[in-house]
C-alpha cells in the first residue's frame, strides 16, 4: 500500500501477521494505525506478511528508509510490541514524521516511547523488481 508515490522516498514497515502477531490483544488496532499512517506519508509503504519468525517479539514490525528506486532498502529497524497502544501511537506518528532517514543508523531520530521496542537492526528489505 503506498499514498500513490510509489517512487517517492519514504518509510517502509513490514508488519507481521502471522498467528501469533495478529492475535496479540491490540494487533488489529496496530494495523489499522499504521496503515492510516502510511496513507498520510508520501512515499511511505507498509508491507504485511505472513510470520516473519520473530514471534517472542511479537507484535513485530521491521521499519527502513526506501530511497524510491532500487530494489532493497536502507538497513532496518526491528520493532517488537508493536500491538500496544503507546508503541503503536509513536510508530505511526514517526512514519507520518517521515520515519528513518537515509543514514546508515535506521534507529537515529527513533522516538523515546520505541526506545524499549528497539530488538534488532537488520539486513535491507528487498523489493521485487518492478513491484
């Protein structure tokens, strides 16, 4: 899902839905933030995917700078707890804020409230290309 610049820079965040992750009390409540929040922010992307095998961390969502063109990201910021309310207040309101910048750290700028959220960096997401 994207705010109809595809190609613009922006945020992107991989949402887990696999079972353990949706059904954590506050998990839809989490989606639908964020995808209120990706429809708010040029260029921003949310990615929902099946179980992203991180599920003592759940909710888990794994966020990065997209520069627009490629077909991978910046390096990514793993996020767990995302299905309670104030982490998933500050992580929407960092994507509409315009979430990592295109530094090397995709933690600089993470809001005090994710701080405790903060589990993991990790490798670029990769895009399909053309997709």
């Amino acid at each position: 899902m994207t705010d109809g610049h595809p190609t613009a820079p922006g945020p992107v965040v991989a949402l887990c839905r696999g079972e353990t992750c949706a059904s954590s009390a506050g998990a839809a409540a989490a989606a639908a933030s964020l995808a209120a929040a990706v429809r708010d922010t040029r260029g921003a992307v949310l990615v929902t995917t099946g179980c992203l095998r991180r599920c003592t961390l759940a909710t888990v969502a794994a966020v990065a700078h997209r520069s627009g063109v490629g077909e991978c990201s910046g390096p990514t910021l793993w996020l767990s707890g995302v299905h309670h309310a104030e982490r998933q207040d500050a992580l929407s309101e960092w994507i509409r804020a315009g979430g990592p910048g295109a530094a090397a750290e995709p933690d600089d700028g993470l809001p005090a409230t994710l701080v405790p959220a903060a589990a993991a960096l990790g490798a670029p997401m990769r895009f399909a290309p053309g997709g």
